[in-house]
C-alpha cells in the first residue's frame, strides 16, 4: 500500500517510502517503488552512515511514537535493519502492520496489554488442564489421611515421651529428698581410717544418731543447723575425720574455706562480713546436706567471725525441708589445754581409753575460753557439739604408717615400719609411757613416698 511521503532536511534527506524501500526490500509483500531509492543511495553513499544515520520524522507519523516509548520505557529491542526502534515483540509479519499504522502511543499500550492478558489465559487454561481425576483426587486423600496418621503417632509418642520425663524427675527428686545418714557405716569407717580418737567418734556418733532420728520423725528442722567445733593438735585426724562424715551421707555438697587463704587480709574485713553470707546463702541447695567447712577458724579474723553469726542465725529462723545444713569448725585452740589434761591424767595413774567425753568437755568450755574465737557462738548457743581430739603416741603412728603403706599397694614389713617411724619428731611427756608425736600422722604419706 502506498504512504505519504515524509518531509526530509534540505541536506538531501529523503521520504520515508525510499528510505524504507532500501532497508526492507527482503520484504516483498510491501508495494513500494524502490527503484529510484536505489540509484539515488548508490551515487550518495558516501555520505551515509550505516549506525547513525539521522532523520526529520513527521509528526503524524507512528515512529516518533514508538521513539518517545522507547525513551520512557527504557526497553532494550533490536533495530530492525537501521529503522527506528520497535518497541513490539512482535514477529516482523505482525510489525508491518503496525508500521503501517497511523497510531499513538496507547496503540501500543493497547497491544501490550493485549499479550498479558494472553499469557495470563494461557496460564489459567494450563491450571484447568491439571485438574486431578476422580480417582487422583482419592489417592491424594488417602495420602494426606497416612500422614495424619504419622503425625498423630508421632505427636503421641512424643507426649508419652514428655509424661516420662516429667514423672522420673519427680520419682529423683522425692529420692534425693529422701536423706538418710547411715551412722554404722561412719563407725566402721571411721574405726578402720583414724587412730587413737574415741572421744572424737563418741562425740560424733552421738550427735548423728539424735539427728537421724529426729530427721526421720521430722522433714523441717526449725532450729539452729547442726555445728561441730573441732578442737586438737597438728596431724591429730580432724580434716581425715570430716573427709570421713561424707561416707555417712547419700547426698552431700560439701563447700570449704581456708581461712588464711579465702581471707588473708585483716584491711578487707568489712568485706568479709558481708561476702561470706552472700556465699553461704548462695550455696545451700535444697534436698541434700550442705555442709561448710572453715579451716584454721583461729585465724579468723572479727569481720569474717560477725557474718557468720549473723548467717547462722538467719538460717536458724528458716524451715527447711528435708535439707541438713551442717557448719565444721576446725581449730588448733585449746590444743595445749588437752594435750595437758591427758598427760595429767596419765601422771595421776588413768589410762588413755578411760578418759571420757564429758570430763574433757570442760576444758573447751570453761572460763578460760572466754577469751577464745568462738566465744560468741558459745554464748549464744550456736555449737552443738565440741568435738575434742587427743595427741598421738608412736604407737598410734605405726598405724598410720601401716595403713598409708597398705594404700599405696605395698607390703608393710615391721621393718619398714620402724623406719619411717624413726624419721618422725616424739616427746615423751610422761615417764615409762609411750612418746608422742609432735606433728601427729600428719607426714606419714610423705615419708612413706620416700621408702617405698
């Protein structure tokens, strides 16, 4: 179909017709004369450029439209063979068409829309084309009910699981609550380990045995928490002998302070005061026997002996069920009050086993400890039991000695014995009894490393 030509630059530009007669004439299905076109670019084709050859397009015509697309949209297309851009996807057999058409801008906006709706037919017809059968529709059914089965299984197990879980540490608890001390198996640990102590283990197993049955008729203790005040010389058994109470227990939690090491400053004694009652309050757990040890209580200084005054009062007045607090005071005071009193006795004609818990007590209590570390919990009624240790004769030593050897999975010969006995230091207080031990079993273990 003819077209009207388009108005060019003086510079030689030329009608569109020619000018697209030239570029398209492999398409032989457009009825346009390009013969003059031909012969006009052959004698001007120097003055052409292929890439950027630039023309005046009319303003009626649909290529200034689909050039101001381009420049909105910013969409990348190729040129068809140097002709202004086409902004359709088209094929070039549907582009003639719009080539030849004298449309706008909304044409194009029309056609555009026209294949998204297109795409979007072609979508839902693929959706209605994957429709399932009848007899899919079952299968699918069948397999959504087996997995609702799992997960109903799997849901259960899972509860079960749970109760399980839940019901076992209720059984834990109640058997952790369930504190027994067994004070024939402290006796016989205590007979075969430590040497020497009768009135140590009479005071001990007394006071256990009160407890124990009190306990057992009793799950909430409301009175002052049991305290032991252990008393005696170097190496005569008082850190073995609170090793050994923890055989007596099922459940213990055991925390121990040295005094010249956890409190070694008099200038921060202010801060002792009040950290050691955070510490003791912060490690009592309930159901189990807490028991706190302080070591060298002798050298404790004022600050550290006021907050522990004021922390045993505090758990005085809470009830506590089925839950042992349990403080070990360990102390070289009055240590020379009872080694003097049994070298008195012995002098006067009584035997060492004869002397007894009662007539040793005073020597701890009377009026000449007023003056003692542990004067104030005395007063006010904070020990429970004084538990006096007596020095150790050789004899009692060769025990040690045995025992360590025995351990250590040697023989013990008399010989050996003897001389490891012999490197240790004696005094002989009494005439015609045996000597003892300035240091106790304290360095036996040492000793026995050196010989065997």
């Amino acid at each position: 179909m003819d077209e009207e030509p388009m108005e060019m630059s003086p510079e030689g530009s030329r009608n569109r017709s020619s000018f697209q007669g030239f570029h398209d004439n492999s398409n032989s299905d457009m009825d346009v004369d390009t013969s003059h076109d031909r012969s006009y670019f052959a004698s001007n084709v120097n003055n052409f450029s292929f890439h950027n050859m630039s023309a005046t397009i009319a303003t009626s015509s649909p290529y200034e439209s689909e050039t101001k697309y381009f420049q909105q949209t910013g969409k990348s297309v190729k040129p068809l063979r140097m002709r202004p851009l086409i902004a359709s996807k088209k094929s070039p057999e549907e582009n003639k068409s719009i080539l030849h058409k004298d449309e706008n801008l909304n044409t194009l906006l029309s056609e555009s829309s026209k294949l998204m709706k297109s795409s979007l037919d072609k979508k839902k017809s693929r959706s209605k084309s994957k429709e399932m059968s009848p007899r899919e529709k079952r299968v699918n059914r069948r397999k959504s009910g087996n997995q609702y089965d799992v997960r109903r299984k799997f849901y259960g197990w899972l509860f079960l699981a749970v109760l399980f879980a839940l019901f076992s540490t209720f059984i834990l608890i109640h058997q952790k609550c369930h504190i027994h001390m067994d004070v024939e198996k402290f006796e016989q640990v205590f007979d075969e380990n430590v040497f020497g102590q009768h009135i140590a283990k009479h005071a001990l197993t007394t006071t256990l045995r009160n407890i124990s049955l009190r306990m057992q008729n009793d799950t909430k203790l409301s009175s002052n928490p049991l305290v032991f005040s252990f008393h005696g010389w170097t190496g005569v058994g008082k850190n073995f002998v609170t090793k050994q109470l923890l055989y007596g227990f099922d459940n213990a939690r055991v925390t121990t302070f040295l005094i010249p090491l956890h409190f070694p400053h008099k200038s921060q004694d202010e801060e002792y005061k009040i950290n050691i009652q955070k510490w003791v309050k912060g490690n009592i757990t309930l159901c189990y026997v807490n028991m706190f040890v302080f070591d060298e209580m002798d050298k404790a200084t004022p600050g550290l002996l006021e907050g522990l005054l004021s922390v045993m009062k505090d758990i005085q007045r809470i009830e506590m069920e089925k839950t042992w607090i349990i403080f070990l005071f360990l102390s070289n005071s009055r240590g020379h009050q009872i080694n003097n009193y049994l070298f008195t006795e012995m002098k006067s004609g009584k035997n060492r086993n004869d002397i007894t818990f009662e007539e040793i007590l005073p020597v701890l209590t009377d009026d000449d400890s007023s003056d003692e570390w542990y004067k104030d919990f005395n007063q006010q009624g904070l020990i429970h039991t004084f538990v006096p240790f007596l020095p150790l004769n050789k004899y009692h030593v060769h025990q040690c000695i045995e025992k360590d050897v025995i351990k250590k999975g040697r023989q013990p010969t008399t010989e050996l014995i003897n001389s490891i006995s012999e490197e240790m230091h004696y005094i002989q207080p009494v005439e015609d009894h045996v000597p003892y031990s300035l240091t106790g079993c304290k360095r036996v273990s040492d000793k026995v490393d050196i010989h065997i």
